[in-house]
C-alpha cells in the first residue's frame, strides 16, 4: 500500500490517501507561468486590461494547487474522513455498498445507509488500496460492485497525462506571449 499510514500509539492505525504532490504543483507552477509570463514577455507588460484574463485563470491555477495539496481521505478503524478545507466525516458502520464505476472517469462510490453517496477519484495516490481498506473496515454485509482492482499503470498515466498538459500548455502561453 502506497498510501501514508500514520500511528497514533494505539490500535487506531489511520491510512491518508491524497492527490499526487506533483499534481498541485504543476497547478502551481502553470499559475505563476500565469502571473509572470506577461512581465517577461518581449513586447512588455502591454496593456493592464490585457492581464486580467491570465490573473483570472493564475487565480484558478492557485485554488486548484491549494485544494490538491490539502485534500485527503483518512480511513481509521471506524471512520472515513475527507475533504479539502472542512472535512466530513463518515462512519464505516453506515457504508451499506461500495460501487466501482468505470468509464472515463474511474470513481469509487461509497453509498451510505442514508441514501447518500460520496465519490472518491481514482487519481488517489494508491486508489486500489483505498478500495481494498474500505472493504476491510467495513462491516461483512456490504455489497461491493465493479471491479475490486484497478491498474496502478492506468492510474498513473492519467497523472502523467495531465501532468504533459499543464506543461504544453504552459509552452503554449509562453509561445504566445512572445517568448
């Protein structure tokens, strides 16, 4: 298992999932290309009006780091913990069906006794293993549907896919700034 396991002294053991580091960072990096990228450029800093749109998308870029370096799911012997900025937290005891759902977009839905659904992304570093730790930790009545598994290679290239995009994309702004 990939994911980070913290101890707390007792029996309590917590695994963390997050979003891959370099994930937040290529967000980061692509904001400040954003933000810096007009000032160097070889016709000036142009007109103020003219940054807006850039500061607009710098600002996205700058959120969309934030929320990717802060979220995480903690999955102790009772609990799943997750979020970003105010964590929810839900009781294994309720978990009444964990659904793999493929396509496109691999997610792992966790349906909840209350008809409630939470989705976690398949871009979790070690998704697999929250899937297999969910399982686990829940009680022996729960339905798991869709694939048990999914492919660590699958999983990283969607990483490294993004990753090449923030980066083309990233020399495609500097191209035309006039670098």
């Amino acid at each position: 298992m990939d994911a980070e396991i913290e101890s707390t002294g007792s029996s309590d053991d917590v695994a963390v999932f997050r979003y891959p580091r370099v994930t937040a960072c290529a967000s980061g990096f692509f904001g400040l290309v954003l933000v810096f990228g007009p000032l160097f450029s070889t016709g000036g800093p142009g007109r103020p009006s003219a940054a807006v749109f850039p500061m607009l998308l710098a600002c996205l870029a700058f959120s969309g780091a934030i929320y990717f370096w802060r979220y995480r799911v903690i999955v102790s012997q009772t609990t799943i913990t997750f979020g970003a900025f105010q964590p929810e937290s839900i009781a294994l005891a309720d978990v009444v069906r964990i659904d793999v759902s493929g396509g496109r977009n691999v997610t792992v839905d966790v349906y909840l006794r209350d008809d409630r659904c939470v989705r976690f992304s398949s871009l979790l570093v070690d998704w697999a293993g929250l899937i297999d730790l969910i399982r686990d930790r829940t009680a022996t009545g729960t339905r798991i549907e869709g694939a048990t598994a999914f492919s660590t290679a699958v999983q990283g290239s969607w990483i490294i896919a993004l990753v090449w995009l923030i980066v083309a994309g990233s020399i495609v702004l500097l191209g035309w700034l006039g670098f």
